[in-house]
C-alpha cells in the first residue's frame, strides 16, 4: 500500500494541473490569437465550399 491509496477526494486547487511558462500566452496577445484562428477558419471554409461547387459542376 502506497501513500497515495490513502488519499481523499479533492485537494482544491493543488489538484490542478499548471501550464509551464513557456507554454503560456501573454494576454495582451489572446485576441491577436483568437482573430488569426477565426480568419484561418473562415478560409478553410471557402475552400471546401468551392471545392464543392467544383465537384457538381464536373
């Protein structure tokens, strides 16, 4: 039997999982994050609408 066995359902906040630093994103950055994926998103999707048209013209 190990030390963990003994162990009780939650430990608050110690239970958490923590971002390396390296890792994090300054805030002042987020919403130059956010838009990029947006734009990215938005092209995918006139790609695959063009793809589309193409393939029921064909």
């Amino acid at each position: 039997m190990g030390k963990d066995e003994h162990k009780t359902g939650s430990r608050g906040s110690r239970g958490l999982s923590q971002t390396p630093k390296n890792l994090k994103i300054p805030a002042d950055t987020v919403n130059e994050e956010y838009a990029r994926e947006l734009a990215e998103l938005t092209s995918l999707r006139r790609k695959r609408l063009n793809q589309g048209e193409a393939s029921k013209k064909n």
